[in-house]
C-alpha cells in the first residue's frame, strides 16, 4: 500500500509539473521518452478500480515499451501506439494525452471511460486511428483536429458525445472510415463532408441529425458504406442515380422508399446477406424497384434468395438491359412475363435451381427460335439450372455473343452448326455437363477468336475435327468425358482442371453490377 501510495504521489507531482510547465510562456515541454513514461503511469493512476490485469506488466522493472497495449517506434523508442481496448477500465482520458506526440494510434474502445474528449488530443498531428467506441465520452467533439493530415480513421460510436455535427472534419483528405453512430450529435450534417475524398465508409446512424442529405456527398467516390437511419433526416437523395451495396454484410428489407428514387438506374447489391426469415425479399426488392421507371441495371447475385423468381419481374422498367440473380437459391421456371422486357441484353442466373424451359415469351417469339430474336444479347449465362431440350439454331442470330454459358443443364440433342459459326465468341463456349449427342459441328473452325472451349461430360461422338489447328487465341480445349473416336493429342486431365478454373474465373467476370 506505501509503495502504491508513493507511486501515485511521485505520478502526481509529475503530473503538476507538466501542467505547470505547460501553462508556462517561457518554459517548452520536455520532449523524451521519459515524458511517455511518467505520463502513462499517471493515466494508469488516473483510471479507477485496482484489479487490471493490463496493468500488472507497468511498472519500474520492465520498459514502458514492454508494458501490456503499448507500442514504440524502433529509432526514438518514443510511445507511438496505446492499445487498452476491451479491458473493463474506468475513467477519464488524461488531458496531457496532448504532449504524446509521437501517437500514431488510440484504442480505449469497448471500455467504460467517460468525461470529455480533452481538446489537447487536436496536438497528435501524426495520428492515424482514434477509436474510443462504445464508452460513455459527453460533452462536443474537439474542434481543433485540422492538424490531423495522416488520420486515417475516427471510430467514436456508442458514446453520449453531442453538439452540432462536426465540420472541422472536411480538411482531413485521408479519412478513410468516419464512425460516429449512437451519439446525440444534432444538426445538420455538413456538406464539407463532400471534401473527405478518401472516405469509404461513414456512419451517423443513430442520432438527432435533421435536415436533407446534402448532395456534396455525391462526390465521395470511394464511399462503400453510407449509414443514416435512425435519425430525422428529410427527402431522400431523389436525385440519386447509381446505387451499389455490392460484397457487404447489410441484411435485409431493404427500404421502400428507394422505390421513388425516380432516376435510379443501376442498383447493385450483390453478395449480401438479403434474404429474410420470411423468404419473400426477392419479391419485395423487385416490387420496391418496379416504380423506378429509368432502372438500367439489376445485381442481386448471391444473397441466399430461395422460392421463387416473382411475376412481378415483369413490372421492372421496360429500359432494364442487365439483369443478374445468380448463385442464389431460387427454384421453379423463368416467369413467362419476361417478355416484357424488350430492351434485356443480358440475363444471367446461373448457380440457381430452376428447371422448365426458356419461356416463349421471351423477345416475343416462340421456343426454342424466339431467343435469337434478341440480336444485340452479348452475354448469355445460364449454366448450373436444369434446363432441358434442344439448344436453338437460332442463337446464331445473336452475333454480339462475347461468353454463351449454358453448362450442367440437362440439354439434349446435337450441338447446332449456327452456335458455332458465331465468330463474336471470345470468353468462351461452354457446353460441358449436359446430355449433348452427335458430332462436334464442322463449323467449329470459325471460332477463330474463342479463348476456351468446354464439351467435356457429353455424350459428344464422332472423330475430332482438325478444325481446331486454325484457333488463334484458343489457351484450353476440354473434350473429356465423351465418345470420340480415334486418338487427340491433349491430356484430358489437364483439360479438366483448367476448365474449371478458367470457367469459375470467367464466368462471373461478366458482371457490370454484380453477378
């Protein structure tokens, strides 16, 4: 108990000295390691409570560059990380934190520190990270933080922080991630924030924010993650255009009222988890979309949507050009009522689980002809379903065809000639894992530009064609698992396992919005 005692009095006289040196007009700080040291015992004195273990490693026999959530650059051992985070401590955040002016990086996130955030912080000009989320901070944020050049990010949610949102952050060029959720911050939020030209994700959910969202925001190229609700924001960035959500963990509904974002075209929110407990968000999505009447571009790829695809699909906008629901869980047939849209290019829906027939609505024509009514068609997907019947001659009016992916149906007959008379196919011709019977057309030499040809698991006959010696661009060729006649100079394995690599790589590259 004396020692502590004397511990904390010799703490306390330092700390004395600094603040009388620091108010001093004559006197500059002491700038040394030493300084970092007796600072941090003063922070450890300062926090309450007697029984943290990440303090048991501070103290005189060990370097305060050894200590427990502490870090120091190799050439000045001066403190330049302070890492306490998750650590159940109790206390204020020490005002003299200021003269630590090698910190590069604050963690006393998931504590419970509380008290203000002390304007000093504003002198650690070499900061990269502050994160103090998820403690109990009142009171304004610092507005003296425009010395900040190198902050990377400021995490400050879950806190009881308030005040008029902060417009000193719009000079900090390299924020990347602006977290200031769960607070009572009010007001409005500042158009300066459209200067944060490195942000990717900002967050203000949460808090007592009025007004519109400024359309400055609409700079912020790099922003992959905008939260905003919860709070008492008026309109809706009607104005908006392009909405991508794309490879992010954001769970469903989505919200109606994207519905009046009138000049939507493009909404891209592939790989997330959508879909809901009650199985119908696909449907819901595609009745929310249907009042935007310039929607060009639909992602929904990979969201763990199962049932099946809605007739509501036809009530999309009559200008939509791509569409893709791929890998996804959706069973049944291709509603008829695709048809309607006139102006599809590409439709892919690979990876799901529907069965039947393309529907003869499709371009308005009939099955299996009406398909090649869509001339302009450059991508065709639809491998890994359970499509069946016969591939359609007509699909050689489609000379646009950059990849034709109809792999591991359960498609039959021969292989028509007019498929491989298109000349436009580069990606590739994938054919493999159907029921395809007879010869590999002649036609064949006519893929002088396709890149990789896949037959493989067929029931293809015949000799093979010496066609191929014309290929100038062709790097794989996969016959595998047929019953060709006479002998070929290619080992099937090799074929195999290259297939699959080029066909996974390639065939979800296709995506504009997301496959």
């Amino acid at each position: 108990m004396f020692l502590r005692l004397t511990s904390a009095i010799s703490a306390l006289c330092f700390v004395l000295t600094i603040f009388t040196t620091a108010t001093s007009s004559t006197t500059a700080l002491p700038k040394s390691n030493e300084t970092d040291r007796q600072l941090l015992l003063a922070i450890k004195d300062l926090v309450q409570g007697d029984a943290f273990p990440v303090f048991r490693s501070w103290n005189h026999s060990i370097h305060f560059c050894k200590w427990e959530g502490v870090k120091c650059g190799r050439k000045h051992q001066r403190m330049t990380i302070l890492e306490l985070s998750s650590q159940g401590l109790v206390g204020s955040l020490f005002h003299h934190v200021g003269n630590l002016t090698f910190l590069k990086t604050i963690d006393l996130g998931d504590n419970n520190f509380h008290g203000t955030i002390p304007k000093e912080i504003g002198r650690l000009f070499r900061l990269q990270q502050l994160i103090l989320a998820n403690n109990s901070f009142e009171g304004k944020l610092p507005t003296n933080i425009t010395g900040w050049s190198n902050i990377k990010e400021i995490n400050l949610v879950n806190n009881s922080l308030g005040g008029e949102m902060p417009v000193v952050v719009s000079p900090l060029s390299s924020l990347t991630r602006l977290v200031l959720g769960r607070n009572n911050f009010r007001g409005s939020i500042p158009a300066s924030f459209g200067n944060l030209s490195a942000l990717s994700v900002l967050s203000l959910s949460f808090n007592k924010l009025s007004g519109s969202i400024p359309y400055e925001l609409g700079r912020l190229y790099k922003l992959r993650v905008l939260l905003l609700p919860y709070n008492n924001l008026t309109g809706n960035a009607s104005r908006l255009w392009r909405f991508e959500i794309a490879q992010n963990s954001i769970n469903g509904p989505i919200p109606k009222s994207l519905g009046n974002l009138n000049d939507l075209e493009s909404f891209g929110a592939a790989r997330n988890p959508l879909e809901t407990k009650s199985g119908n968000e696909l449907s819901n999505i595609i009745n929310t979309l249907s009042n935007c009447s310039n929607l060009r571009a639909l992602g929904l790829g990979a969201n763990n949507f199962s049932g099946l695809l809605p007739n509501s699909i036809a009530n999309l906008s009559k200008v939509l050009s791509q569409l893709y629901i791929t890998e996804n869980d959706i069973s049944g047939s291709i509603p008829v009522g695709i048809g309607n849209l006139l102006n599809l290019l590409i439709v892919s829906v690979y990876g799901n689980m529907l069965s039947g027939s393309i529907p003869e609505s499709i371009a308005r024509g009939k099955i299996p002809s009406s398909i090649g009514n869509l001339s302009q068609l450059s991508i065709l997907a639809i491998s890994d379903n359970k499509l069946e019947e016969r591939i359609p001659d007509s699909l050689g009016n489609c000379k646009r065809l950059l990849p034709l992916d109809l792999g591991y149906n359960n498609l039959t007959g021969t292989i028509p000639g007019q498929v491989f008379g298109l000349s436009s196919l580069s990606i590739g011709l994938f054919l493999g894992g159907n029921q395809l019977t007879g010869p590999i057309p002649m036609q064949i030499g006519n893929l002088i530009n396709l890149g990789l040809l896949d037959l493989q698991e067929n029931k293809l006959s015949g000799g093979i064609p010496t066609t191929p010696g014309k290929f100038q661009v062709l790097e794989i060729l996969s016959l595998a698992g047929n019953h060709f006649e006479g002998g070929a100079d290619v080992d099937a394995g090799w074929q195999v396992s290259h297939t699959e690599r080029f066909r996974s790589g390639a065939t979800r590259a296709y995506g504009c919005v997301g496959s």
